[in-house]
C-alpha cells in the first residue's frame, strides 16, 4: 500500500525545509507536496522519493483536496 509524503516525513521526523533541501525542491513546492495540494512532476517524484529513502512506486502522488472546493462554488 502506498504511504503519503507527509506520512513518510513525518515518520522520519522530516519537515517541508528538509525535504525541500534534500529533494532539491522549492520550499513553497515541498509544503504543498506534503499538505497533498501539488501533484510532483516526474523528475520531482524520483528526488523526493530518493531523499525518503523510498521507491516512487511506494509513494501515493496526487491532490487530496478536491479543486472544486478551491475555486469558485463547484459543479452546479
């Protein structure tokens, strides 16, 4: 089963600066990587995954939050 980013940094005491700075990564990107509001490009995917000590294939990518909720009112 695949473990969120922010599970796998927290489970390594890891925070977004950390990450940041391992994964070569923009702190404002690694902070919205780990509250699940950025899906990381490829390249992104394999640094991130390097500086958890994981695979990517152990890692779930993607946006928790559904967008309707981040613009405007949602569908109709």
């Amino acid at each position: 089963m695949a473990t969120s980013v922010a599970d796998l940094c927290a489970a390594k005491g890891m925070n977004a600066e950390q990450l940041a700075a391992q994964a070569g990564l923009d702190v404002g990107r690694a902070t919205a990587i780990l509250m699940s509001r950025w899906t990381p490009s490829p390249a992104e995917r394999q640094r991130i995954a390097a500086a958890l000590g994981t695979s990517i294939d152990e890692i779930a990518w993607g946006h928790a939050t559904p967008i309707q909720h981040l613009y405007g009112h949602g569908p109709a």
